[in-house]
C-alpha cells in the first residue's frame, strides 16, 4: 500500500513538472516579437488543449487499474507527445519568418529594380556641349598683326581697370575684332541682355558691384550664352584661385599682365577660323632697360608697337605716380581693403609696362596684407623708394 501510495506521488510530481514545463514554454511564446503574433492566438489554444490532455491524463491515473509499474512509461509518452507537440509549433514561427525578402529595412518583400541615377553634368561638361574647343597647332611668336586671323569677331571685355582696358584695346586695334567694353560685372550683364553674340568673354575676376565670380556664375545659369566662352582676367594664380574660377563656370584663365601669345591661343581655341601655324616671329624694338623699367618687356606685351606702350606709360604716371601716398593713407587707417585692390590693380599695371622690381613689392606687400603684426608696413619704404625711381625712369624714357 505504502509503496503503490509512493509511486502515484511520483506521478503526481512528474504530472506537476509537465504543467510547468507546458505554462514555460506559452511565456515565452507570449514573448515573441510582433511579427508572431499571427501565432500566438493558435499556439495557446493549442497548448491549453495539450495542458487538458495532460489533466486528463492525470485523473485517469487515479482510478486506473493498470499495474503501477506500466504509469512511468505513460508519463514518459505524455511528456514526449508535449515535447514533440511545442516543437511542431516552433517550427511553423520559424517557418513564418520572411523568405527572399530584400536584405534591407523598408524592402518589404518586393524585388525592386535597381535604378540607375543620371550623372549630373559638371559645368564644364554643359560647356562643351554648348561650345566646341579646338587644339592650337605649333606656332612662332605672336605680333599685333596676327589677331587680324579673328577678323570680323567679337569680344566682351569686362574690367574695371583703365589701363588694363587699354592695354587690350590697343592690342586687338586693327585687328579688326570688336571689343565692347564693361567696367564691372553689373554692366556686362546688362549688355548681354541686348546683345550676346560674342564669342569670348574676358572677364575680371575682381571688379566693383557684382565680382567676376558671380557675373560667370549668372552667365553660366543663363542657357542664352551657352555659346560664349568666359575666360577669367586675374593675376592670382594658386591652385585655389584657379579652383573657384573654375567652378564657377570660366573655361580659361588669362593671367595679368595678358601675354599675346596666350591671347591668340585663347581666340584660336574658340573662334573656329584661324591660321593653322604662325611661323614669323615679331620683331621687338629695344627701347629701353633700367633697374626699374624693363622696357622690352612692356613693349612685347604691347605687341610691339612703341607709340602704344608710351600712351600705356604715360597712362601709369597719370594714376599711379601718387600710389604711394595713396597706399600711405589707407594702411595707417587700417583700410585694409581698399588697400588690396589699390595693390591688385598696381600688380597688374607694374607687370603690364615692364615694372618689375615695384610688381614684387606690391605682390609682397598684398600677401601680407592678412599678417596681424603689420608686417607689409616694412615694405611701405621700399615701395616710396622704388615707385620714386620708376617714375623717373619713365619720364626720361618718354622725353
């Protein structure tokens, strides 16, 4: 008796540990993520019809009449039929998880196709839509006489300096090209609204009311010139400089002082009628050379024509031969601004005439312009000194 008593508590104890182990594994299928809830709501009515089976089971041991010994191995097919039941269910969860869908959050399921984006066109590459370059074959040294080749076209020079303004004109005239002139950015957007056939732009990168920059920036915006190519005028030459010119939509750089050569390729690039090769070399008169006043340069810059190069003289002693007083005044007022463009333009007017050893100083003195110590103020002297001795030189020359 003791020991049947024994057996239907162990029975009893194992029945208890598979209800257990029953309401465990409903926990933690309550515990499933969002995507089992479809699940859930079968899982549990499936397991409480297990959790019945096994209660059933259990009354039906206290009145069974089979031997004690053959209740373990019932107990055992209970626990296994609840074992293998739970994993049935755990299969089909598994079985619900996504099959080939996109590896990605926000896929969906849906294959998408993928889609190409179109490469967007630099500004460079719309303007080679619009304009067409050419190679410049070989050619000999570049005179006057040679931009007669351009003949008939017609160029847009904005720039706010005289004397670099004169500089160009004397160099096409005769030439037969027209050149309408700007004095600022504003005034060369105006004259584009009524008129745009040119074929060339050059364009100051540094002018009064709206900057070169910003003018090539509207241009570029505009499909109406398209056609025409804007060529940046500036004496700044760094690697960022060129950068900004660039991006903002000039195709080629000029640097000042403007090299006839550099002039001629420009036109022959993008003009489209133009000698193939030019092998005659200019004849270059020597007209003078002082410490301060290479005159052979000037003159080469001129295209070689002596009269043109004394009214380019005469021009700088008209504007420039005060500079240093000028110059005085805005450092000591600490006018730090005008004093760069004051520099910028003598940079390019001392190069323009042959100026050498003042353009040195003036680009030196503008570089340090941004030096807390005040250091461009040492310079100052050597600028009174050597503006002093070119303005002498050029007097006697021209007398």
């Amino acid at each position: 008796m003791l020991e049947e008593l024994q057996n239907n508590l162990d029975l009893i104890g194992m029945t208890v540990a598979g209800v257990l182990l029953i309401a465990y594994v409903i926990y933690k299928i309550k515990q499933k993520s969002s995507s089992e809830e479809l699940v859930e709501d079968e899982l549990d009515t499936e397991a409480q019809v297990k959790t019945s089976v096994a209660e059933d089971e259990y009354d039906a041991t206290e009145v069974s009449t089979k031997p004690a010994e053959q209740e373990p191995e019932k107990q055992e097919e209970i626990t296994e039929a609840i074992e293998e039941e739970v994993t049935q269910k755990e299969e089909k969860i598994i079985d619900l998880e996504p099959q080939d869908m996109g590896t990605e959050e926000g896929d969906f399921g849906v294959q998408e196709e993928e889609i190409t984006q179109p490469e967007t066109e630099t500004v460079q590459e719309t303007q080679k839509k619009a304009f067409q370059k050419r190679d410049v074959p070989p050619h000999g040294k570049i005179s006057k006489d040679d931009f007669k080749d351009f003949a008939g076209k017609r160029i847009l020079l904005a720039e706010d300096n005289l004397i670099n303004q004169k500089v160009i004109l004397g160099l096409l005239a005769d030439s037969g090209i027209e050149v309408v002139v700007a004095n600022d950015g504003a005034e060369a957007l105006s004259i584009l609204q009524h008129d745009n056939d040119f074929i060339v732009i050059l364009m100051d990168a540094h002018m009064p009311n709206i900057d070169g920059f910003e003018a090539t920036r509207r241009i570029r915006a505009n499909s109406d010139y398209a056609h025409i190519v804007v060529v940046a005028l500036s004496g700044d030459t760094a690697a960022d400089d060129i950068r900004k010119m660039t991006e903002a939509g000039m195709s080629e750089h000029l640097e000042k002082p403007l090299k006839m050569d550099s002039l001629y390729d420009i036109l022959y690039a993008y003009s489209g009628s133009a000698s193939e090769e030019q092998e005659d070399e200019a004849d270059v008169v020597n007209v003078v050379s002082t410490i301060e006043l290479d005159g052979d340069k000037g003159l080469e810059i001129c295209g070689g024509d002596e009269d043109f190069y004394h009214e380019i003289l005469k021009e700088f002693l008209q504007t420039y031969s005060q500079s240093d007083e000028q110059l005085t005044t805005l450092l000591h007022s600490k006018e730090l601004e005008q004093a760069d463009k004051l520099l910028l333009d003598i940079v390019g007017v001392s190069a323009n005439i042959g100026a050498i050893k003042l353009n040195n100083i003036a680009t030196h003195m503008k570089d340090l312009l941004s030096d807390e110590e005040e250091s461009y103020m040492t310079l100052l002297p050597q600028y009174q000194h050597h503006l002093g001795l070119l303005v002498e030189d050029i007097k006697e020359y021209l007398q």
